[in-house]
C-alpha cells in the first residue's frame, strides 16, 4: 500500500515541484554560493580554532586583536550571502528563459541594493548616518529579499524582451552592445517598480527587507531551530532516499534557514551569549555533519555494518565498493548496488538512524559536552571525526564517533538478514 502510493503519487509530484524552473533556479543558484562558504570557514577557523590556548598563542605572536586583520575574508563570504544570492539566482533564471544571463544577473543585483535599508543607527552617538549598506542585510537576513527582488527584475526583463518592450539595434552592431542597449527599458522599469515598492515599504513599517526577515523569515528560523522540526527533517532525508527521491528536494528549501540559523548563533558567539537556551540546534552543521554522515539515512552505518556481517560474496563486493565512497559522504554506491531503494528490510534503519543521530548530537549540547555551532563549517564530503573537529572540537569528533557506532548497531541484524537473503540467492543461482 505504502509503497504504491510512493510510486504513484509522491515520486510523480516530486518530480513535477524538482522540474520546475523556480525551484531548479533555486537550487542552482544557492549551491552556487557554496565555495564561499568553505572560503569564509577557513579564515573563521584561523581566527577560532578549537584548541584551548589557541587566542592566548596567537595574540602573543601577532598582537591583541589580530583577527581583525581576517574579518574582511569572513564577511565578505558569510556577510554577503543574502546579496550575491540575488545575483545567481536571477542568472539560473534567466538561464531557464534563454535570456541574457549576465545582464540579468546585474538587474537582481541592482533591484537587491534598491530595496535594502540604506541607513543605520551608531552605537555609541545614536546617531542615523545615511547611504550606506548593512552587512546584516546583505547576509542570510536578506534571502527572501533576494528571492524577491531577483524574481520581480527577472520577470520584468523577460515580459519586455517578449513584449519587444526594448531598443532595437541594427544587425551589424556588435552583441555585446545589441545586449547593452536591449537592457535599458527593462532596467529603468524594474527600478522605477522596486523603488514604488521601496518607498510604499518605508512609509508602512521600514524597508521591504526588515518586513519580510521580522514576519516570514524569522518565524521560519525559529521553527527550524526546534528539535522536533529537525527530528522531521532528519526522518525525511532518510525515508526520501529510501523511496529513491534524492532529499536536496527538501534540503535546497531549508539550507538557507539553516545557513542563517549558524549565522545567528556566530553572533550569539561574538556577544558572549551563545548558550542553549539562547541558540539554534537546527543549523547547517547539524545536517551536514551529524545527520548525513555516508549519506541520507546514515549509509555509513550500513556499509560499515556490511562489512562485519558479509558472508554472501554480494554483499563483500558492495560494501568493498561502497565503504570509501561513503566515508566521503557519498551514498549513491551502496544505495543503488544493494539496493536500498524500496526495501522493507532498510525502511526502519534508514528512517530512524537519522533520528538517534539528532537525540545524541542534541542530548551531547544540551548536557554541555559538545559546544553549541556556530558560523564555523565543513565541507559536506570532509569525513566524519575530521568534520567533527572542524565543526565542533574534539568533542564533536566524539560524538560522530558515538552516532556512527550507534548506527552500525541499528544496521546490524538488518545486514545480517539481508546478506541471508543474498546468500539463499546465491545458493539457488548455484543449483540452477
């Protein structure tokens, strides 16, 4: 019944949302940010590594206040995430219309800085110094806004290119003047839009960007950064891929709520406040480095499991092929060549693996063994107790350590039971 209904209405519904363009622009134009973040990481590591003494060490070498020589690297990444996303966003759908991308992409830039707040209040004087852009609203505070501005400029563009609402060029003028010229109307339109937008916003209750970030995005972060709503996603990841949907389905719509979740804690951090009670345990970290280690539905458990309870020469194979893949974050070997996809014996592992995960990453934060998250990130194929560190020191190490032994356990007498059943293959093969 259940696998039924997945085959004939779930996959075919995913499949229509993934298709289309808006989502296959946000997807592609959010990971296209990516390095940045791996970038900004670096140089956020240099500036708190997590060994004890590591500050005192270095402010001895290079003087107190040595970081601030590094902030410019991190800011330019993490604090720019919301802007730069307007931008590739904007280029991923032009790209879906077969419009000028690059011109495109500068309208969703410029629609962006239109509609973002352009003052801000000294902290000491209280007083308001105009023209000028915050960094707080061109980070992940800004990604609705950019969503907004970039689809509004696009949209535009694409209805005067349609309309022939642009300035013709005869054919012998070179293109790249032909596409200079053909953006004009659509510029002046969409900012002469966004700027009606902006004053009516100004007028009513502040900037469009501080509206959308206090009513929707806000509540959204707050709602993600509940456990339970985690515990929901970590099922998903798992039960997704057991169906053969791949879990960026999910995953592209919450990483940038997550992202901004790690950003808010970094500020939390920087104050001296970050605690529990006052930080988000739904953060990319948590997603990256603790709920998907081998892959969607812990697959780190499954072949490390496989290689223990091998006995059918199938089952060696695999999980020979898929052990390195896997210690890389890298499911598809072992899902697709044991299958995973539909099988009853993986259904319970896969879904509740995720799920143990999160209590024991929750119960080690909670209990303050392991360090709340910060801004502090890992590539998602860094191994597990390598990422750990990373993310969390040593005791994020120990508590990778923990979860993957955990879930080896969980896997266990479900290997067990389907190397069995290859082996019973194996046999009847033989006979024939």
């Amino acid at each position: 019944m259940i696998l039924k209904w997945i085959e004939t209405w779930l996959s075919p519904k995913v499949s229509v949302i993934t298709s289309t363009r808006y989502f296959q622009a946000f997807r592609s134009g959010f990971f296209v940010l990516m390095p940045l973040t791996i970038i900004g990481t670096v140089f956020m590591l240099i500036t708190d590594f997590p060994i004890p003494g590591y500050n005192e060490w270095m402010s001895g070498i290079f003087g107190v206040g040595w970081e601030d020589f590094l902030s410019p690297a991190y800011r330019a990444t993490f604090n720019m995430m919301g802007f730069l996303f307007a931008g590739t966003f904007a280029y991923k759908l032009a790209e879906g219309y077969k419009l000028d991308k690059l011109t495109v992409c500068i309208l969703g830039l410029v629609a962006y800085v239109v509609l973002s707040p352009k003052s801000v209040l000294a902290p000491e004087s209280g007083e308001v110094i105009g023209r000028v852009l915050q960094f707080d609203w061109l980070g992940t505070k800004g990604i609705l806004t950019a969503l907004f501005a970039a689809t509004i400029s696009t949209e535009i563009f694409r209805w005067c290119v349609k309309k022939n609402f642009t300035i013709k060029m005869p054919q012998s003028v070179p293109p790249m003047v032909i596409n200079a010229f053909t953006a004009l109307i659509p510029g002046i339109l969409i900012v002469t839009v966004l700027l009606i937008i902006n004053g009516i916003c100004m007028r009513m209750a502040g900037s469009l960007p501080e509206q959308l970030f206090a009513l929707i995005q806000l509540p959204l972060q707050s709602m993600i950064s509940h456990p339970w709503a985690m515990v929901v996603i970590a099922f998903l990841n798992g039960f997704l891929w057991w169906a053969g949907i791949h879990p960026t389905v999910v995953n592209s719509l919450i990483y940038p709520l997550l992202y901004a979740n790690a950003e808010f804690n970094q500020t939390l951090a920087d104050a001296g406040n970050l605690t529990t009670a006052t930080g988000s345990f739904g953060s990319v970290q948590v997603l990256d480095q603790f709920l998907t280690i081998g892959g969607a539905g812990m697959m780190i458990g499954l072949t490390i499991s496989m290689i223990i309870a091998a006995r059918s020469a199938r089952m060696k194979a695999v999980s020979k092929v898929a052990f390195v893949p896997s210690l890389f974050n890298i499911s598809e070997p072992v899902t697709f060549a044991t299958p995973t996809v539909f099988s009853p014996l993986m259904l319970i592992p896969m879904t509740v693996t995720p799920i143990v995960s999160y209590g024991i990453m929750y119960l080690a934060q909670i209990i303050g063994f392991m360090p709340m998250f910060t801004n502090v990130q890992a590539p998602w194929a860094t191994p597990f107790v390598f990422s750990g560190f990373l993310v969390s020191g040593w005791q994020g190490a120990v508590v990778q350590l923990i979860i993957v032994s955990v879930t080896v356990l969980i896997y266990l007498p479900f290997a067990k039971a389907l190397d069995h059943q290859f082996m019973q293959e194996e046999k009847e093969t033989a006979q024939k």
